[in-house]
C-alpha cells in the first residue's frame, strides 16, 4: 500500500476550489493509502504570524477539513508542531543541502523579492523542513501544486544525497501524485483564472449564506450574446463551469438553453447559481461550526494522529541517527 503525504497551510481556508479540487481526492484517497495529512503551522511561523491567532488558526482549518470529509479513523491527521522529531530530521537533513542550493530555489527568491526585510534562515532551509516532512514517513506520493513541485524535486534529491553518501538504500524518492486524472479547475468570481485565496475571488466553506449570494450576484459576466451560438466569454464561461459543479442537469441545461437563444437572464443565472452553492456549503459550514466548538473531539484527532505520526517519525529519526553515526553510550 503507497504511503501518501499531504500538508495543509494553518493559514488557509478552504474555498470552493479546494473543495472540488483536491480535497474530494484526498477523501476518496484516504481509504486506498496510508495517508498522512498535517498542519504546518511550523511553516507558516517563517510569516511571524500573530501569536495569539495561530493556535485558532489551526483549529479552524482542521475543523473544515473535518468537516469537509477526512476521516481520523482511517487517516492520520496531526499538528505538525505535534511530531517535534520532524525538528531534528530536518536539521540532520541540512548537513547535506548545501546554501547555494537553496538561495536557488524560486520560492526563496521570489519570497526575498516581495519581503526584503523579512529574510530569515526558515525561509531560506524552508526546502529542508519540507523535505523532513515527506521522509520522516517514507512517503511514496506526494500531492503538490506547480508552487511546490521544486521542494518535491530538492526531497528527491536530498533522499539520493542521503543514501548515496551513506551507501544505503533507506529513503524512497516520493513522486508528485495528481490523483490519476486532471484536477477540476474551479474558476473565481472576477471573471479570470481560478479561484485563490490572495486573489480575493473566492467562496468559502465557511461563509454564511448571505456573503454567499452578494458575492456571486456581483460576479463579472457581461452584457449578453447578440446571436444565436455566439462563444460565452471568459467571465460567462466561468459562471457556467460553477454551476455544472453544484447545479443539476436540467438547470445548466435551461441556463444554456437561453444562453444559446440570446435570452439569458444573467440575474436570474447568478440566483439560482448561488441558492445551489447555499446548498453545498451550508451543511458543510454547520459541520464546521459544530466541530470547531468541540473541544473534546479536536483533541482526540490530534492526539491520536500525533502519536501515530510520532511513531512513524521516531522510528525513521532512530534509523538516521544510526546510519549517521549518532549512538548512545
């Protein structure tokens, strides 16, 4: 059975992208693997986040995905910080990753370009934290966007480093895993590209119905075809992707219907558009808010998963304590 690794930002919050993106594969997934999904909250600190909301931020992004359908009976799901051996692996790992290496990689560059007065070492070995999440449970897969496909490419490297200075054959190469298929491109509400986060065009799990139909009522669109099988633009287009996603057949039939015969109603598209998404997202938010209160809930999943996940880590951290030369008296 692969083991599969995923880290989730402390940051985030799940919109519709993820939703429909990645996180229905990573629910499906969670029965065919051995998986692992954590927090990084230790990455996020190289952000110097406020202390007093980074515990809350935690705890409303382990209640979405809880909510949103990962399951602690058949996966582990832990707070990074919980598994502190993943610490020392990622030190002893940065014997061997040379500085040069890392003030290459794009992330570090482009980070140090946008914050130049925020050029800290956690930054810069932030590869190397990565790189000791993934091998500290010798993962096989490792479900990435385009941003991080260099930090999966620096772990394989750091992997065969490993083992080729050591003459061993102890750490797998984790590859990208993309779920077998192409991932569902859930479009925003400003008429290009996807949904996002730092864009300002998204629709959260957790936002209350009414933030839910203002922000779809004022989605780009435009002033409507003026013939018959005229191309939907980009904006329309994009209104049209998310209501195949949460409309039934027959409403993206009708809609398409009166796009096709010029008699689209974009007003009456973006109300129904939006009592639909109510009905995918309010139940989900309900969850949500139902988990996030629960305080004794919460602790078991990160308490079991931590011991889980430190079980895995402490028996990797021994084997290269080991073969690094590292023995008790």
């Amino acid at each position: 059975m692969d083991t599969v690794l995923s880290g989730i930002r402390s940051t985030g919050r799940l919109h519709l992208g993820n939703y429909f993106g990645a996180l229905r594969n990573f629910i499906k997934m969670q029965h065919d693997a051995r998986c692992f999904f954590f927090i990084a909250d230790y990455h996020s600190l190289t952000t110097h986040p406020d202390p007093k909301m980074l515990h809350d931020n935690v705890r409303g992004v382990l209640s979405e995905y809880l909510a949103a359908g990962l399951d602690p009976s058949v996966a582990t799901i832990y707070v990074q910080s919980d598994v502190p051996t993943v610490a020392e692996l990622s030190m002893l790992l940065s014997m061997h990753a040379p500085v040069g290496e890392l003030e290459r990689t794009a992330s570090f560059k482009d980070k140090i370009r946008k914050h130049p007065d925020n050029v800290n070492a956690g930054l810069l070995t932030y590869p190397v934290l990565m790189a000791a999440d993934i091998l500290q449970h010798r993962a096989d897969k490792v479900p990435v966007g385009k941003d991080q496909e260099q930090h999966l490419e620096m772990t394989r490297v750091y992997a065969r480093r490993f083992n080729s200075f050591y003459g061993v054959e102890y750490f797998k190469e984790p590859t990208a895993y993309n779920f077998g298929t192409e991932l569902v491109k859930v479009p925003g509400l400003d008429g290009s590209g996807k949904m996002g986060k730092s864009e300002g065009n998204g629709l959260y799990l957790s936002d209350p119905d009414e933030e839910i139909r203002k922000k779809v009522m004022r989605a780009v669109s435009d002033s409507g075809p003026t013939r018959e099988g005229e191309p939907m633009t980009e904006p329309v287009a994009n209104l049209f992707t998310l209501l195949r996603l949460v409309s039934s057949p027959d409403t993206v039939a009708f809609f398409t219907h009166a796009y096709n015969s010029c008699s689209i109603r974009y007003g009456d598209l973006k109300k129904q558009l939006a009592e639909d998404i109510v009905a995918v997202v309010a139940p989900i938010r309900q969850k949500i808010e139902q988990i996030r209160n629960d305080d004794g809930f919460l602790h078991r999943v990160t308490s079991e998963g931590a011991e889980r996940a430190r079980e895995s880590s402490s028996k990797t951290l021994a084997d290269v304590r080991e073969i690094m030369g590292i023995k008790r008296f």
